[in-house]
C-alpha cells in the first residue's frame, strides 16, 4: 500500500509539474507558438497518463478486484481527459463543444 500511495502521489506530481513548466506563458517557452507548446504538453501529458495507467492494469495494487477496477477507471480518466484537451489544442472540428461542454464540468 505504501509504495502504491508514492506512485499514485508521483503521478500527481507529475501532471502539476508537465502542466506548470510546460506553460506557452513560461519564460522558457514564450519566443515559441503558443499553440504548439499546448499542443506539446497535451502529448506529454497524454503519454504519461497512459505510462500510469499501463501501471496500474499491470500491477494492480489491491487484494478486491472492485477496488483495482476503480482505479483502473480512475487512471483511464485521466487518460480520456488528456485526450480530449489535446484535441483542443490541436483545434480539431467540433472541439468548441469539447472545451465548452466537457473540460469545464
């Protein structure tokens, strides 16, 4: 349990500081296109959400199946929502319901 907890902890970290440092307005991206450093932090975040979840469907921590599949649930959130906000950054069509509707519940 206790070194799940410190997973589970470093993957929070992990999307606050991809999400903090990888910022178009950071001062060590603000000469490059905005859209393209969102577009390159939504796939960074994207490809460390699926490394946690691929982690998670591997090693599942938990004795009750019912607990690992919450938590199976809970990483493909992650997954899903990285997803989606890429797909805003890169604006493809349709993406004004997505940004509306979807991120901002």
């Amino acid at each position: 349990w206790g070194s799940y907890e410190s997973v589970f902890l470093l993957a929070k970290l992990t999307t606050l500081l991809i999400t903090a440092i990888i910022d178009p307005q950071n001062c060590l991206f603000r000469t490059l296109a905005s859209k393209w450093v969102a577009v390159a932090r939504q796939i960074i975040l994207l490809l460390a959400m699926l490394v946690y979840f691929v982690l998670q469907g591997v090693f599942a921590p938990f004795l009750n199946p019912v607990n690992n599949a919450s938590e199976w649930i809970s990483r493909l959130n992650y997954v899903l929502t990285s997803a989606v906000a890429l797909g805003v950054a890169l604006d493809i069509p349709g993406s004004n319901i997505l940004d509306g509707v979807v991120l901002d519940v």
